[in-house]
C-alpha cells in the first residue's frame, strides 16, 4: 500500500508480468512521466501493474532511476561520451535482449533521460558506417515481424488503458480528495495514454 | 551486444528519437537503405547550407551542411588504370561518398576526412540527386560549375537538371581546357539559371554582343565577370541584375559618368551594387570622382566616415564590404546611392544596401 504524499520515504509495490512484486522509491518512481500522470497525485492502490513487463527488466529499469535520483534534472539528450562509469557499466552489462526490453519499459514507463541514453547507444552503433554495413546492422523487419509488432503495440494500447482504469478505480477510493479534480484528472490521463497508444498502432 | 539490430521492431517514437540521436551524414547515408528510412529522415526537416553540383570528370554533388562538407562522387571507371569510359551520366558503378568535418582546434580549424564507397545499383544520378534535395528540403541546386574539360557534352547535364532550379551557373577555367565562346553560349543555352552567373577567370572570352545581349537582360540577382574586356556601356546599361561585379573593363571615368546619368534617369532599375575594375589613366582618386560626378548634383560623403555594405544578403554567399568617402547621389524616383572610386575601381551601391 502506497500513500499519495510523494516523499522520497514512500515506497509503491510493482507488479511484474510474472505476477511478482517488489518495492520501489517514490523518488525513483517520479522519473516516470506515465506513473507522474496517472498515480503521483491520487497514490496507488495495492500493486501498480506494469504487467507487459517482466520482473528482471522492471528492476533494471528501475535500478536506473534509483541512481539517477539525485542527478540534475533531465535536459535533454547527453552525449553517450558524457556517460559515467556507472551508466556505462549498466548498459554494457545488458545483452541485446535486455536492452530491448529496457528500452521498451523505459518507453512506456515515459522516462526521458534513459530512453534518451538508450537510443544515442542504438544511434552509436549506426556511426561511422557505410549503406551495405548500416543495411548489416539494422536487419530490416520482414511483413511477419512487422505485423507482430503492431499486435504488441494493439496489446500494450490494452494494457495502457488497463492502467489507466485501475488509476481511475483508486481515484474513486480516495475519499480525501475533492470528487471533481480526480474525475478529471483520471479521465485526463485514461484519453491521454489511449491516445497515445492508439496513435502508435495505427502508425 | 549483436551487430544486429531489430531497429525498425521497437516503438516507432524510439525509432524516431534514434535517428534524432544521429549525426546529418549518418542519417544522409541511412536514407538511402530504404523507403521507411528515407521517409523518416524526411520527417527530420533537415536544412543544408548549400546544394551544388560539379560536372568535373566524375560528376559530383557537394552538400555543404555545417560543420559537413559532403562530396558525392558518381564514378564510371573499368579498372584503376583503366582509360576512363566517357559514356553516359546517368548511371554510376561507383558511388564514392566523402565527409570532411570542419573541426575547431581553437587557434586554426582543420577537417577531418572519413570517405566511403560502394558500388552502385540501379539508381540513376539524377535519382540521387532528387534523393538529397528531397531528405534535405532544398528544392534547388545553389550552384553547377562547368569546366572546360567536363567528361558531358552541355545537352546532356541539360538532361540531368532538367526540370531543377539551377540558381548559379559558374563557369571556370580550373580544368586543363578553357571553355570556348561557342561552348560558353552552348552551355548558356543549355542550362538557365534563376538568379546568377559566375564566369571566372576567362581571358579569351571574347564578347559577341547579339549572343549575350539575351543573358544580360534576364531578371537575375548576381552576375561576375571577371574579365571582359570588350564589355561596352551599353552591355552594363543592358543588364537587369541586381548585383554586377566586372573585374576587369576597357571603361574609364567618362563612360562611368555617362552610366550615372543614365542611372539618374532611370536606367538599370533593378541595380542595387555595382563594381567595375576600369581601364583609367589617372592614378588620382580626386581627379577621377571629378571625373564620375562631372555634371551630376552629388553630396560628398567626409573620408573618415565608414561605411559597411552586404552583398548577396540573405544568400549562402552574404558578405560584407568596409568602404570609406564616396559622393551621394540621387536618383529621380528619390532612391539614394553611393558612388565610390578607388584605384581601378567604380563602385555604386543603393544606399538600402549600407549599414554605418
């Protein structure tokens, strides 16, 4: 059980894919602008569910945001030759697998500043190549793997929208807040990230 | 990590910010692999300096998109050794794809080279060249220089920019063979360009006014010229071009006095700056502004008062000119100039172009 205060004290339970739970700051939490829209204001009920992902790439991610609680804010990308030691031993120590999956969570997670990193890595592997080595590089999707990504992205428009109903459900609960500024705040954030999920399926 | 990459399997906002994450060159090279890579570095807004296209013995396009200088080089060549095949433009075998970066070591900069090749497929010159001024939102080419010894007949770089704004054209005698005045009036013919000309160093040009007469009365911004001997007051009355640099006449004062007057009178409505290198006796400045301003009402302009005009304002090729004295003069719509003489040299300039 989390309350609404946001102090770096308050611990939210995460629910991974697997259906396992573990604690996670609040601090290291509001790095994520999807969690910041749906629960940083009305807290959360029991276990949030990011349950499209599993438990080791949750942590991972969320081992990130732990270490860069105390960074300056996000402003924008940095340069992958800025990186500390430590952020670069955490990218170095994932296989492509993880990474992947790291980027994906981080990107519905909302977090700036490592799916930023991420992508310079991705862009970093492109530098410096000819068309033949970039072609190498990127394996170019084939129909089937291109449909299967939409179903995933239709999958992960549910699983938003999910989410977004259990903000709504808690928001409901909270007897301590006004009635009408949670209505709104849920119904706010239930279009924005339909929206936003549609948009990339439709894509 | 793999060398491999499912790039195009991740969210298609992290394919974006990808692709934001990359360098101009990367991404130019990237836009080449395939439709969904061109479309998204489309997408990008990409804006280079400038787009010019050489039709040396390999044709090249250069895309100046700071701190980039990018050749793209089509070659046609059998083998190393081999005695160039001078065929067709169309179709490259080889696609050579050079990249200096202008890098800033604090007291001098220096470039830094990395160059690629690789063999070409289907594509055709033309289709490269559509390709970059698609990615790059530059629907133009900014400058074709021609030379002397060009591997394409006139026609056939006709054929190639056909349908292209070709905003410069440039000739110049850099190559082994100057260009004749017939081969200068072919290429005129060939390749009209919107807004200037640029014939460099060209000695045995030699004007024929019926044949030249046709390229001076067009609506062009720029034209230089460096040395055009035969060049008469009544070519310099016939142009409509904004900004006219003559490096080297047969003119003196009493011709340049003639123009003013006709200036004055209306002539040459479109000129905004004017230099001329002249053929006067006098080494005297005073003597020969009494020269130019014999009969004209001027205002003298004191000699310490110094004066910045820009050329080419609002181009790549913007530039500044630090001038001092000169004389104010009027036209009879009321538009101001200054006119200005230094040794060999007359210049006026339209007062909308000088900042103090």
């Amino acid at each position: 059980m989390t309350s609404p205060a946001s102090s770096s004290e308050v611990k939210y339970l995460i629910e991974s894919s697997e259906g396992n739970t573990f604690d996670v700051s609040g601090a290291a939490l509001r790095q994520s602008n999807t969690f910041n829209a749906m629960f940083l204001n009305i807290g959360a009920d029991g276990p949030i569910p990011f349950t499209d992902y599993n438990e080791a790439t949750l942590k991972k991610v969320f081992e990130y945001c732990e270490h860069s609680v105390n960074e300056e804010n996000y402003s924008g990308p940095k340069h992958q030759d800025d990186l500390s030691k430590w952020d670069l031993n955490f990218f170095n120590e994932m296989d492509q697998k993880m990474f992947i999956d790291v980027i994906n969570a981080s990107n519905f997670l909302d977090i700036e500043r490592l799916t930023s990193y991420c992508c310079e890595r991705i862009a970093r592997m492109l530098r410096g190549k000819n068309t033949q080595e970039m072609i190498k590089v990127i394996t170019l999707p084939t129909a089937e793997e291109l449909e299967a990504k939409q179903k995933v992205e239709e999958k992960k428009a549910a699983a938003a929208k999910k989410v977004a109903e259990k903000a709504a459900e808690t928001a409901e609960k909270t007897e301590t807040l006004e009635e009408l500024p949670v209505q709104q705040l849920v119904q706010t954030t239930r279009n924005k990230l339909t929206r936003k999920y549609l948009s990339f399926s439709n894509e | 990590m793999s060398s491999n990459f499912p790039l195009f399997l991740l969210p298609d906002n992290v394919i974006l910010s990808v692709f934001r994450s990359m360098e101009a060159v990367d991404l130019m090279l990237l836009s080449m692999i395939s439709m969904r890579t061109k479309e998204i570095v489309c997408s990008l807004n990409l804006h280079p300096d400038k787009i010019s296209l050489d039709t040396r013995a390999s044709c090249e396009l250069e895309i100046r998109f700071s701190p980039f200088i990018i050749r793209v080089a089509f070659k046609k060549f059998e083998k190393k050794d081999a005695e160039r095949e001078i065929v067709v433009i169309e179709r490259p075998e080889k696609v050579g794809f050079y990249v200096s970066r202008i890098v800033n070591y604090g007291l001098f900069k220096g470039l830094e080279n990395v160059n690629y090749q690789w063999e070409n497929g289907t594509f055709e010159v033309r289709d490269y060249i559509d390709h970059f001024i698609k990615i790059l939102h530059h629907h133009r080419i900014d400058e074709l220089s021609v030379m002397g010894d060009d591997a394409y007949p006139p026609e056939e770089i006709q054929q190639l920019v056909n349908g292209l704004d070709i905003r410069e054209l440039s000739f110049s005698d850099e190559g082994n063979v100057r260009i004749s005045d017939d081969g200068m009036i072919n290429y005129l013919n060939a390749i009209k360009p919107t807004r200037s000309f640029y014939l460099d160093r060209s000695p045995l040009f030699v004007w024929n006014h019926s044949k030249m007469s046709q390229f001076f009365v067009q609506n062009l911004d720029c034209i230089v010229i460096a040395n055009s001997p035969l060049l008469t007051l009544d070519d310099l009355l016939l142009m409509n071009i904004s900004e006219i640099q003559i490096n080297r006449t047969r003119m003196i004062g009493k011709d340049f006095n003639r123009f003013l007057k006709h200036w004055i009178a209306g002539s040459n409505p479109r000129l905004k700056y004017l230099t001329v290198g002249d053929d006067s006796t006098t080494d005297d400045r005073e003597e020969f502004e009494r020269e130019l301003l014999n009969g004209i009402d001027h205002r003298k302009i004191p000699d310490e008062e110094e004066r910045t005009c820009i050329k080419r304002m609002g181009t790549y090729e913007e530039c500044r000119e630090k001038m001092t004295g000169g004389s104010y003069i009027r036209r009879k719509d009321g538009t101001e100039a200054i006119v200005h003489a230094e040794y060999h040299w007359f210049h006026l300039i339209l007062q909308e172009l000088m900042s103090i």
